[in-house]
C-alpha cells in the first residue's frame, strides 16, 4: 500500500483503551470470538452487530480497532454520530485493509450517506478489504432508504449484542471500581444495580461521577451518596426539559 493510501486509513477519531478483555462477555462470547477472528483474518469479510444504547457495542468496535491494527492492518476507525461529519469522509477508505464504522443508526434515511456506504462495502470487498458496523438494531429495522444497502448490510455475518443481567453488571462495576481503586462494599453495589438505569453507558457515567465525588469528598463511596448523585442527575435532567 503506497504512503498516500496509509495516510487515508489514519484514524479519524482513537478510541479508548481496554481491549476485549476488559469487555465482560455474559452470553456475548460468540461475539467476541467473531469480533477477534474479524480484527486477525483479513479473510473475514464484513461484519454487523446491532444492540440497543450502551450495549458495549463501541467497545468492542474499539477492541477490534486496536487488535486490527495490532496485526499491521491499515484500519480507520469512523463513528458516524459526530456532529460536522459529511459523506465526503468515506472517500478512500476504500484502500484501507480493515474499516471500522460505529453508530450506523446516525445517517440511516440521508441518501447520499447510504450511496456513500453502499460504494464503501462493494469496494472494499473488491479489493480484499473487510468491514465492521455497529448499529442499534439489524439492517432490515434500520429505516434506510437504499434497498441496495439493506441487502448488502443483510449479506453481512450479523451478531445481536445481548444486555446483561444483574451479575453482569455487577462484575462490569466492580472492574471498572478496581480499575479506578475504588472500593465498593456489597450495599453500595447493591444500591446501584437497585436504583440507578440498567443500561451500560449509565452505570459507567455513574461510577465515574461516584469517583470523582469520593476523591473530593475523600470519603468511600456509600449508598447515601450514591442516592444523591442519581437525584442530582435526575434533576438536571428534568430542567434540560423544562420541567
């Protein structure tokens, strides 16, 4: 691949660290596994996971970025729900061996997205290359406009992403407190799975704002505080909406 190739497949946006082992897997490991195989092959062919808001599917979108380029495949990473993003941005990645797009939902309905993405999934198939999406559910529930896209998207080797449950959340918590060195006793933990929203991206906004509040209060994290953080959120989120 000629340096001019190379510099198109330069990352738009780095993700962040963690990697697939930091991604807890319950009833997700045939998607990891797939995942793993996509970033090492670059016989793997293109690749959908749909799941709903904070699945993890960035994660592991992340996760393969980053095993992907481990391997020295020329990768770019393009998470479409970043605001000022123009179709134009999908020319060239036709020559990169791996491409990553997240957040497919983001542009589903705006033609020239769709032809965009559709020229980028022939391409890159022509010339060897491999495709990953992440969207919020399968292709034919996508509402997209282009047939020939939804076909292509359905041609696609497709894993749905599962929610965890109740034990999930709580190892997912307790790795993200150690990886902080935060202490959470068995209430605290239970306080939050009780309380707080269930999905991923919550918790996690919830565990960082619970750090940072016990290293200024330099105190542990107890149900009490956990209580007024989720009251504090809930009442910015009420007047965000005029209430």
């Amino acid at each position: 691949m000629s340096i001019a190739a190379r510099q198109l497949c330069l990352p738009l946006r780095l993700p962040g660290s963690g990697g697939f082992d930091a991604f807890v897997a319950d009833g997700n490991s045939a998607v990891v596994a797939a995942l793993r195989h996509w970033a090492s092959d670059p016989a793997a062919g293109h690749v959908l996971v749909h799941g709903e808001a904070g699945s993890g599917k960035s994660h592991l979108l992340h996760a393969a970025f980053e095993a992907a380029v481990g391997t020295g495949a020329a990768a770019r990473f393009l998470p479409l729900d970043l605001a000022g993003l123009a179709p134009s941005v999908l020319e060239g990645l036709e020559h990169c061996d791996a491409v990553v797009i997240d957040a497919l939902q983001a542009v589903a309905g705006q033609r020239e997205w769709e032809l965009g993405l559709f020229n980028l999934y022939n391409a890159l198939g022509q010339r060897g290359g491999r495709l990953l999406l992440a969207a919020r559910a399968p292709a034919p529930a996508l509402g997209l406009k282009l047939a020939d896209l939804t076909s292509r998207l359905c041609a696609c080797a497709t894993y749905a992403l599962k929610p965890l449950d109740d034990a999930g959340r709580a190892r997912l918590l307790e790795r993200e407190a150690a990886t902080r060195g935060l202490a959470l006793d068995a209430d605290t933990l239970r306080y939050i799975l009780t309380y707080s929203p269930r999905d991923t991206a919550s918790l996690l906004a919830l565990l960082e704002a619970l750090d940072q509040t016990s290293l200024r209060l330099r105190r542990a994290p107890t149900p009490r505080l956990v209580g007024q953080l989720l009251q504090r959120s809930l009442d910015a989120s009420l007047a965000d909406d005029g209430l």
